[in-house]
C-alpha cells in the first residue's frame, strides 16, 4: 500500500480492540432491537448463533421475498438510512462463470443472496443510530402488515 493508505491502516491497528468491542455492542444492539420481528416471522437475523464469534463488521438481515427487500431499502433511503445488499454469490460473478466449477446446483446461495440485506454499520456509529435504524426497519414493517 502507499505512505498513506499504510499510515490510515496502521491508526486503525492502533484501536483495533477499541473499534472491536465497540462493533460488537453495536452489533448485539441490533440483535436486541431486531429480535421481536424475527420472532414474529418479518425478517431474518443473519448469522445467528455464531455473531458472538464475529468481529461484527456487517449486520444482514434477511427478507422475505427479493420484492421486499427492494422496497425496504427504498423505505431507509427515504429516512436517510443507507442499507445495500451486498452479497453476489461467486459462482455467479464473472469470474466464477468462467473459471468456477459448481458441483451441485446453487438455489439456496441464489436465493439468500436475493434477499440479503446490509444495515449501517461503521467505527464512528452510535448506539442511538443503530435505535434509529432500528426503529426506521420497524416502521416498515408496521406500515406493510
């Protein structure tokens, strides 16, 4: 890397358990706010017994349809909430049609990575963002019972 990107990594090394511990209160926030809509069979919480041993870098939901996901990210845009999918599955790239080799079909990969969703999650982010996400993923779905 150059003087430069090297210098920004090396800062970040420098807090890396800060930044760390700090994600995974974040992460286990969403968790906390996200579980009632699991519960009720809105969304999917993504990773599920494993987000412990994560380093909480992303937080993905999973919706129900492909059509719905469209929607809520429509939906968080409109309150000012940036939430991509952010998932291509690699057989599916073009690289992996090229040079990949797919033994059995893919449908369960194609069809989680349709409906995958990436919330807001970054160093600098506040528990009161991650309410406020929360509460914005939440009035989409009282709004489209």
């Amino acid at each position: 890397p150059s003087d430069l990107t090297a210098a920004f990594l090396y800062a970040q090394l420098e807090h890396a358990k800060r930044i760390n511990t700090h994600r995974r209160t974040l992460h286990e926030k969403y968790f906390h706010l996200l579980a009632d809509l699991e519960a009720e069979g809105k969304l999917s919480l993504a990773g599920g017994q494993v987000r412990k041993a994560k380093n909480a870098h992303i937080f993905d939901i999973i919706c129900r349809s492909e059509r719905e996901r469209a929607e809520l990210i429509r939906h968080l845009a409109e309150c000012g909430v940036n939430a991509v999918f952010h998932y291509s599955p690699l057989h599916s790239s073009p690289a992996g049609r090229r040079y990949g080799r797919v033994a059995a079909n893919m449908d369960v990969t194609d069809d989680i990575s349709e409906r995958l969703l990436r919330l807001p999650m970054y160093s600098e982010m506040t528990a009161d963002t991650v309410t406020y996400v929360c509460g914005a993923v939440r009035s989409f779905f009282e709004k489209n019972r």
